[in-house]
C-alpha cells in the first residue's frame, strides 16, 4: 500500500515537471499577449522603434502578434494543437532574439515591445531580455523533445 | 526531380507540426484583424506613420533633458562655414563605410577614456598603444560640436553630447543623424574602394 502510494507521488511529480517547461512558456506567452491586446498602440510603437518594418506593416503587426501569443499560450498550457503551438513558440522566440541582438548591436534605444503591460518609462537592459528569451526558446526545446519522445514510446 | 520535390513539400506541409501552426495563425489573425476593426476606441489606426510618431516622441524628450539640438539645416550651415566638428558616435566599421566630411569619431563605448586624455591635452591611445586616426584628435572649449549617430532612433550621439555638456564643452545634438543628413541632400565622405 505504502509503495503504491510512493509511485503514484513519483508519477505525480514526473507528470509535473514534464509539463512545467510548457506552463512556463504558455503562461509567460499568455501574460505577456494581454497587456499588448489591452494597449496595442503602444506595442505599435514599440515595433516601430525596430526601424525595420514597413510603416503599413506595423499595424497590421500590432493587431496579430498578440494575438498568435495569446493562442500559442493558452494551446501549450492546455495541451491544444501542442505540435503547432510549439513551433510558432519556437518561431516567434528565434526572431525575437534576432531583433533584440539587432538592436543591441544597432544601439538603439527602444522598449523591446515584450510586456507592454510591465514596460516602464525607463530603458531596459536588453540583454537581459536576450537571455530571457533564450531560456524560454530552451524550455520550448525541451517541450518538443518531450513531445517525440512520448510520440517514440506509443509507436514502440 | 519536380515531382519528388514536391511530394516533399507536399509531406512537409502535411506535417501535424506545420498544419497546426498554420490553423492557429489563421484563427489568430482573423480575430486580430476583426478585433482591432471592431474596437470603438484604442484600436492601431492603419493610416499613421508610426515612424513620425517616434519621431516625436522623441523630439519632446529631449526637449525635456539638458541637451541642446539642432536640425539638419542649420548643422549645414555651420559645416558650410566650417565652424563645427562633427562627432560620429556609430562604429568604426560604420564610420569607415561614409561619414559626414567633417567628422570625426568618438564611439560612446571609450567615451570616458577619449574625454578623459582628450581634457589632458594627449591623443587617445588603445589598450594595445594604437592612434586611431578617425578619432577625435583635440577638444577645445570654444569649438562648437554636433554629436550624430544613425538616425532618429540610435541613441550613441544623445550619450555623447550628454557626457560633452557635462563637461562644459559645446556640444549639439542633430537627432536626424546622418540619415535625416543625406535625406536632406547632406554630402557624405564613402569609403574609397580599391
């Protein structure tokens, strides 16, 4: 009895940790869409400071972004279309890194347009975005070999 | 050879991975585009020139700091004059590609450094004892400094003329930098190939 109770902890706890890199990410994505769907002009602006964008794009950008993050989030933190979900997570994190080392490298002074909710009047330090990003792209890494892995022991 | 390429992005496209990604952008942005089309008020707007909009922004920020700017126009007219050094806060690399004919570079990064043997009355040498000759060679009190960097939105040339008015030297920002220069017919030293 007492074993049995050992093992289902045990499970318990691997189930936890195996679905906690996708809690993480998803919430994250969730947390950090909300604040861009409540106040799109200022994550227009924040696009815009990218100097990279075509200005007819930058709307049309401000509108859909958030709103691919928001389902990205709610689809890995509720197991939904979790293949896709992973890969436009994935996607979506690589190209954030690439825009934040160009405006590092750039000098631009910017707001890098992540939580438009959390943002302050004050620059932010992007490299310590950079490496936020990088540790969320390795826990959607980590979601995805998860996912082959699972999918490797049902064909087996 | 067509057809097995196509078969290959046919079983590409297939893919569970690439199929899902697809529906939710779809669902994405037809709810984004409807929403922000339906929103009464705080939609983005389609028909703003966010880059003008930054612009400004800007512009009232340093309107607010203790840093002095100038326009395209009038930093011409001192250089036409020749009373002006241009400050180029870019990098070297950038800087070796084309500059302002007048300028000079002073990289934000060994700011303290340049400022600090520039005050001494010495040339700024590298860790490694070399005299970079795109370096600003002398500060003067009397001389009238413009500090540019890329554009609007670079903000090397701000940190620049900050640290340079601290330090009693007279020292404008042209916020435009050298794309707002060379929009506005400004000639540009490119660099010689061979």
């Amino acid at each position: 009895m007492n074993t049995n109770m050992n093992i289902n902890k045990k499970v318990l706890y691997r189930s936890f940790f195996q679905r906690l890199p996708r809690f993480v990410v998803g919430f994250v994505f969730i947390l950090a869409a909300v604040g861009k769907i409540i106040d799109p002009m200022s994550f227009a602006t924040d696009i815009a400071g990218y100097q990279l964008f075509l200005a007819n794009l930058i709307p049309i950008m401000a509108a859909t972004i958030p709103w691919i993050e928001l389902f990205c989030g709610i689809a890995l933190v509720l197991n939904l279309k979790i293949y896709g979900a992973v890969l436009l997570t994935g996607l979506m994190l690589i190209s954030f890194c690439v825009l934040i080392l160009y405006a590092i490298f750039a000098g631009l002074d910017i707001n890098c347009g992540c939580f438009t909710i959390l943002s302050s009047e004050q620059s932010q330090n992007l490299w310590l975005v950079f490496f936020r990003n990088i540790g969320l792209l390795l826990l959607t890494f980590l979601t995805y070999k998860q996912l082959t892995s699972a999918e490797a022991e049902v064909k087996k | 050879m067509k057809e097995k390429l196509s078969v290959k992005i046919f079983n590409l496209v297939r893919t569970k991975s690439i199929s899902e990604a697809f529906l939710i952008l779809a669902v994405s942005i037809i709810i984004g585009l409807s929403a922000n089309g339906f929103r009464a008020e705080g939609g983005v707007p389609y028909n703003v020139d966010w880059y003008k909009v930054i612009a400004n922004q800007k512009q009232s920020q340093f309107a607010s700091s203790n840093i002095s700017t100038i326009s395209v126009n009038a930093a011409m007219a001192f250089d036409e004059l020749s009373e002006a050094i241009f400050l180029d806060a870019r990098t070297q690399d950038e800087f070796k590609q084309g500059h302002i004919p007048n300028a000079k570079l002073f990289p934000p990064e060994i700011a303290e450094e340049l400022l600090d043997a520039l005050a001494r009355g010495e040339q700024y040498k590298s860790p490694d004892g070399v005299v970079y000759s795109e370096l600003l060679g002398s500060l003067e009190k009397g001389q009238v400094y413009i500090a540019y960097c890329s554009g609007l939105i670079c903000n090397k040339a701000e940190k620049i003329a900050q640290m340079l008015t601290e330090a009693g030297y007279n020292t404008l920002l042209m916020p435009a930098g050298l794309d707002g220069w060379l929009a506005n017919g400004g000639k540009m030293l490119e660099a010689q190939r061979n």
